[in-house]
C-alpha cells in the first residue's frame, strides 16, 4: 500500500501546484491592470484549470487516504 499512499501524495503535490498556479495567473492579471471585462476573461479562462487542479488534489488525498486504512 506504499505505492497508493506515494503515488496519492504526487498527485495530490500535482494538483496543489496546479492551483498555485491558478493563483499567480489571477494575480498577475490583477496587477496589469486589466479593465473589468478583460479581467472577468481572464478569470473565465482560469476556472476550469482551477478545478481540474482541485479535482487531482482530492483524488490524491483519497488515495493517501484509502493506502493508510488499507495498509
């Protein structure tokens, strides 16, 4: 159960510099000083990164979760 609970934690680190990511991209917009609809795009075009990049995070900690009660 080492290999899931490993392989958990990668995913898991994966998806947590996924919405890292995410965060310095609307940052980085905020900055630039984009009016409202372009920075209302910009974000738009961030949202579904942000929730693939939460989805791998979870599906990680599933599997740390599941290798511990199974091992």
């Amino acid at each position: 159960m080492d290999v899931l609970i490993w392989s958990g934690a990668a995913i898991s680190i994966a998806g947590l510099a996924g919405l890292l990511w995410c965060i310095f991209k609307i940052a980085a917009a905020k900055r630039a000083g984009l009016s409202d609809d372009d920075l209302r795009a910009a974000v738009q075009r961030v949202v579904p990164l942000n929730l693939g990049a939460l989805f791998l995070s979870v599906i990680g900690l599933m599997m740390v979760i599941l290798g511990i009660f199974l091992g």
